[in-house]
C-alpha cells in the first residue's frame, strides 16, 4: 500500500484532473448541450452518483436533462463568494432542493456539489460521506461540514501547497504528456481549487478507512 502522505495526494488527483476532471469541466462550462448532457452521464458513473437519479424522473428529456436545466442556470459570477459561508450554503441547498424535486425529492447533497463543483469550482467544496467522517461534521448538515472542512484545510494548507509545487518536477508521471503538460501543471497546481481537491483525497480515503 502507498505511504499517503500529501505528495501521494496531490499527484493522485493530478492524474485524476488530467484524465477525468479537466474534460469534465471543460465540457459543463462551455460544451453543447449534448457534450454537457455526455458529461454528466460520465461524471455520474464516475462519482458514483447515478443511482440517486432514477430512471423513472425522467420527464421524457432524458435521464440528465432536469440537472443540467438547473446547472445552466447557476454562474460563478452569480455565486456567493467563498467569505460568505452562510450565503454559500444556503444557494447550494437552494440548489440542492430544486434538484431533488425534479427526482421524487431524493438525497442529492453530494450529486449536487460535485456538479456543481465541475461546474464554477470555487467557491463549492463537495460534500461526501467518507470526508463527512474524516471531518466529524453533524450527519448531513452542510454548514458544519464546510466549518469543520475549512479548519481541516487551514490546519494542513501549507502542507499541501509544498506538495503541490513540486509535482511539476513529476510530469513524467503524469496522465498524457501532450505539449505543455508542464505549463499546464504548474498553472493548475497552484490553484487554490486543485489544493482543495487534494484535501478533498486525503479526505476521502481517511474517512474510507475511519
């Protein structure tokens, strides 16, 4: 088993952003409506987030369709900033609701926010029962997840950036070696949002293993 130290962490969601992640936000920003609808189908399978959106709510537009109705209709611009956490929850569960509506009123919080997230990213941090663990949030309340999420990544934030400013020098173990690849890490890896996808991993597999 690999020692999981945040230099395995962020390298592992370095290969996930280049075979997955990027395509995926790329084609909900600024793809057709049929690449759009393609990419959730994917990102559901994906995130294991599929079998909250069952078959029989497909009101005729296809399994899809009602999400990225609702997707289209949120920006980054329109979005509460990251400082305004109570804002921010609040539009998230706004969402949330609307989504869960269209599908006999099912648990979505974690479709949601990961959608959401490869929809805007900032200020979204994506809700999951393995990182609701690793934190030791109230079950399914939101606000102190994000409360308790944030303290965790304030507490281990220059951790990760260190980790995440070497991985350009590892681009031969990088997913793809197109041209640029090197550019490219640099610029992504020194995102706040690509840190908070490593949290995110380190999350994840703790609260896996808690």
């Amino acid at each position: 088993m690999a020692i999981q130290t945040f230099e395995y962490f962020s390298l592992y969601y370095l290969n996930q952003w280049l075979t997955y992640d990027r395509g995926y936000c790329q084609a909900l920003s600024n793809g057709t409506k049929e690449e759009k609808l393609s990419t959730l189908k994917s990102t559901g399978g994906f995130y294991s987030v599929a079998r909250n959106l069952p078959r029989e709510f497909d009101e005729k537009e296809g399994r899809y369709q009602p999400v990225l109705t609702i997707l289209d209709s949120v920006s980054k611009e329109r979005f509460p900033s990251k400082e305004k956490l109570t804002q921010t929850v609040s539009k998230i569960s706004e969402i949330e609701q609307k989504i869960s509506k269209k599908y006999g009123k099912r648990k979505v919080l974690s479709l949601t926010t990961k959608f959401l997230w490869l929809k805007i990213k900032e200020p979204i941090i994506i809700y999951d029962s393995q990182a609701e663990n690793a934190v030791g949030s109230k079950k399914r309340d939101l606000a102190d997840y994000y409360n308790k999420w944030n303290e965790g990544f304030k507490k281990h934030n220059k951790q990760i950036e260190k980790a995440c400013s070497q991985l350009p020098k590892l681009h031969l173990y990088a997913a793809g070696h197109e041209s640029g690849i090197i550019e490219h890490i640099k610029e992504v890896s020194s995102e706040i949002w690509f840190q908070k996808r490593v949290f995110d991993i380190y999350l994840w597999g703790k609260g896996d293993n808690a």
